[in-house]
C-alpha cells in the first residue's frame, strides 16, 4: 500500500508581527525598478513570502503592482497553517493565500518573491541556502527582494537578487526619523547585520555615509531631504551607488551588492 504524505514546508515558524502600510518603501522601489519586467510577463505572479499574522502586506502588494501590472497576481505564502487559514477571507480576484515555505508550492515561476522580515529570525549561514532556492525557482527576469524593517516602515533595508544571485543593497528611510545614515544599521537584512563591525565593507559603508551626510549639514536648511540627496551624490564619488537622484529623494540610496557583500563571500 502506498500513501502519499504532504511534504513539509521548507523553514521555521517564526513570529508573526506585521502591520499596514509596513512595507510601502519597499513597494515603492519594487514598482519603480520591476514594476516594467512585471507587467511586460502580463499574468505574472508575485510571491508575498511569510506575510505574517495578518495578509495586509499582501493586499497591498497586489494593489500597488496592479497600477503598474494590471494582470499580475499574488499570492501570499505562510509556512504558520492558522496564518493561512485566517487569510483566506481576504482572498479576491488575483489574490491568493497557500501554506507552504521556501520551496514556494505557487504552480507557476514567480515573476517577483518578496520576502520581508523572514530571514531576520533565521541563522546568518541558512540566508545563501535560502537566497538560493528562492533565486532557482524565479521565473526569466524574475526578482527576489529580501530585507527586514521596523514595525512601522520608517527604517528598510533589502538586498536585491536575480537568478544569477544578489545585485544591489537599498537603504529606505522616512529621512526625519534618522539622526545620522548609520541609524540603519540596526535594519541591515541578515546577510549583513553581523557583518557592521570594523574590516567589513559594510561598516566602512555606512561610515563613509555618516562623513557625506556631516559634512552636508549645511544643506539641512534646505530641508532633510536636500541634506539626503547632497550627501549621496558625495557617497557615489566612492561607492558604486546605482540610480539617480529622483531615487535619492525618495529617502532611498541603492548600491552594488558586490561592493558591500561579507569578507569571503563565497555566494554566486
Ligand atoms: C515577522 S513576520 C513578517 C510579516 C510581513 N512579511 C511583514 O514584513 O510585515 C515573518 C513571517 O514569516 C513566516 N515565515 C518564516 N519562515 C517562513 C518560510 N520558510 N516560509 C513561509 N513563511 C515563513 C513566519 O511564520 C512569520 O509569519
């Protein structure tokens, strides 16, 4: 006799905190450099992986790509069974709730996996499995962006990555929130957030950041923003910082993953 078992979701359950509107800077960057990629794939789906106790970061996922990717669907996958079965209510045309975990059981390749605040509580040695097998399952020109924030949004950190693995690091911030760049640090995704110490590039990053963003003090006068802006175009003299300024404005700066990936990164 055989019987046929379920296979177990890929992952942990970790901690379901969420909140509305948390990830919208993240959405925002995702809209403006894919959001072309997604709607050119036309019924492309979108991955909310690990959305937490309460689906809001999906709901808001497919009303924000939907102005740029009218086809597009999402589906939100939880590896917490009770997480899924008290999302279902929320399901609506193109969008859809599945438990499951890294292996993303969505049928189809993902144009887009979205995966914010999961790999925070995980070891820093599972993120490259993990980046991984996410990264395998994309479909052509897919993306994964995978980073942490706080409860409300204000501070964000992602790492973006491609099917050939990680491509850029953006720093977001609500820009009157922060004294100085390097409060960010304590949001670094986990790929980074034990590398901030003296060696790394990283640290020598948010540093270098720290001088730019003093020595353009001055241009607080203009408004918080101004200051942002000036101290990045400083930064970019010696980082290589991708994008322009109507990025800069938005509070946000992108970088080369390269030239802030970990000491003996041995990644793709
Ligand atoms: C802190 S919540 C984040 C919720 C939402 N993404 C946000 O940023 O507000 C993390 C969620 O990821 C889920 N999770 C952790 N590992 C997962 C995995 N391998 N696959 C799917 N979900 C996972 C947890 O069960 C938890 O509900």
């Amino acid at each position: 006799m055989t019987t046929s078992r379920a296979a177990r979701p890929v992952g942990a359950v970790t901690r379901g905190t969420t909140n509305p509107n948390r990830l919208r800077r993240m959405d925002r960057w995702i809209v403006a450099s894919h959001g072309g990629a997604l709607r050119r794939a036309g019924s492309a789906v979108a991955v909310d992986l690990g959305y937490g106790a309460a689906p809001w970061t999906a709901v808001e996922l497919l009303g924000r790509l939907r102005r740029v990717a009218p086809r597009v669907r999402v589906v939100g996958v939880e590896i917490e069974p009770e997480r899924v079965a008290a999302a279902k209510v929320f399901e609506q045309e193109g969008l859809s709730f599945v438990h499951g975990g890294f292996e993303l059981p969505v049928g189809e390749a993902p144009m887009l996996v979205r995966a914010a605040n999961v790999l925070r509580q995980y070891d820093e040695r599972e993120v490259v499995g993990v980046w991984e097998r996410l990264c395998a399952r994309l479909a052509p020109g897919g993306m994964v962006v995978e980073g942490t924030c706080d409860e409300v949004g204000r501070r964000h950190v992602w790492v973006a990555l491609g099917a050939e693995g990680p491509r850029t690091v953006t720093f977001a911030a609500r820009l009157g929130s922060l004294e100085r760049p390097s409060d960010l640090a304590e949001r670094l995704p986990k790929a980074l957030i034990h590398r901030n110490v003296p060696g790394e590039a990283v640290h020598a990053f948010l540093r270098d950041f720290d001088r730019a963003w003093a020595a353009a003090a001055p241009y607080a006068s203009y408004g918080v923003r101004q200051r942002w802006v000036r101290a990045v175009g400083d930064l970019a003299g010696d980082w290589p910082v991708v994008g322009g300024a109507g990025r800069w404005r938005q509070g946000e700066v992108t970088v080369e993953w390269g030239a802030l990936a970990p000491r003996g990164w041995v990644g793709r």
